[in-house]
C-alpha cells in the first residue's frame, strides 16, 4: 500500500469557480505527480514535483497550478474551473528508485457544469 | 518525441488462453523504463511489470511477462492462462530517466476474458 490519499474523491461545482484538488502521501516520497485521465486518452501528465516547492510543466498544465509547501502533500489548483476540465484526477508518488514503480491514489472524480 | 503507441483499443482472450497486449514506444534517451498498470472497472491503478532499457532479460512476475525486443522498441504484455478477474483497462507507461523522471502512458488496452 503506497498510503497515497486524494481529497475530496468527488466533486460536482460549475464553471469559473476556483478547485483545489488535496494529494497526500504517507511515504515522504521526493516525487509526485498529478494526472487526468479521459476517454481514448489515457492519463495525461499534468504537473509534476520532485521535492518541496520544486514542480514542473507535463503536457495539459494550461489551466493548472500546483504547490508543494511541505514533502507529503501536493495540491492541485483549477484557478477558474471550465467544463473541459471535467475528468478523473490521479495523485501518484515515486521513491526515485529506477526499478520501483510510481503507486497511485483511488482517483477524484471531478465535474464541472 | 517520446510517445507511447498501444495499438489495441479492445480485445477479447478465452479463459485459460494467453494474450499479448502490444506497447511501442518512442525515445532517443538510452535509459528509460517501461511499466504495465491494470486498471480495473472499480478504477484504481494497479502496477504489473517493470522493465529498464538496460536490462537484458525480459521480466517476469508470476502470470506477467514483459517481451522487451529493444530495437523494435516494443514492450508487449503477455497474459498466461487468463482469468476472468484480469478483464479490465491495461496501460503501457515510460518513465524518463534523463533529469526530469516524467512518464507517459498509453491510451490502453481494454482486455475481456471470456468463460
């Protein structure tokens, strides 16, 4: 058990209001991560961090912001949500270790209306 | 630019038949790692089989083996004797191992075991 936790694990809110979506880990794993997953796309990297207030761009960031103000807790922030965000989120964490694999959270379901 | 192809969107394997789920990839790095998640109708990630460039034998965990053919940049899943329990969403992943440590992954594999 990786003891990764996503909160809130779903959420309804409408369109141009602000969402924080709350990763943490019980491991005090250096990497992180954040995705979203959606029909024929698979998961998709939205944010990345590989240590406290370290982050980075993945391929879908343009909406997104995140921080890391301490190693077990990753946010995910959709400043002004719009209905494309819709989709299910994915925490994940990564020791740094080559033959380990990243473990993730249960995922949050999010709708934006 | 790195890429991940699963060219499988659905297929179907009687029960106690093997599969081969198909995974090419894309790089120039020479260190890189590949990994299979399954993903379950009940929607959690769960991880398979890891394998790194660098190693020389395919990886094996019990009904998992990962067929790593690195100048075809292939990394195929194969599924021994089926069971109805592995039906579900099949994933393909690279991890970077150049500076950075991001993955891709696949648009997946959803795999139907039949009784």
């Amino acid at each position: 058990d990786a003891g990764i936790t996503q909160s809130p694990r779903h959420k309804v809110t409408e369109t141009g209001t602000p969402v924080t979506l709350r990763c943490h880990q019980t491991e005090n794993h250096r990497y992180m991560y954040w995705y979203r997953q959606d029909p024929g796309h698979g998961l998709r990297l939205i944010h990345y961090s590989y240590g406290v207030k370290d982050t980075d761009k993945g391929e879908v960031s343009d909406g997104y912001s995140v921080s890391r103000s301490k190693t077990e807790d990753f946010l995910l922030t959709l400043e002004s949500a719009t209905s494309s965000q819709t989709s299910v989120y994915f925490c994940a964490n990564w020791a740094g270790q080559s033959n380990q694999p990243q473990h993730f959270g249960d995922g949050t379901r999010l709708s934006i209306l | 630019a790195q890429k991940i192809t699963q060219t499988q969107p659905g297929m179907f394997v009687q029960e106690k038949e093997a599969v081969t789920l198909d995974c090419t990839y894309d790089t120039s790095d020479q260190s890189y790692g590949l990994f299979w998640y399954k993903q379950p109708s009940s929607g959690e990630m769960i991880f398979l089989i890891y394998q790194g460039s660098y190693d020389e034998q395919n990886a094996t965990e019990g009904r998992y083996s990962l067929n790593f053919q690195k100048a075809r940049k292939s990394a195929n899943l194969v599924i021994s004797a089926s069971q109805l329990g592995d039906s579900a969403m099949y994933f393909c992943a690279m991890r970077y191992n150049s500076g950075t440590y991001k993955y891709i992954f696949g648009t997946g594999t959803r795999l139907k075991v039949l009784a």
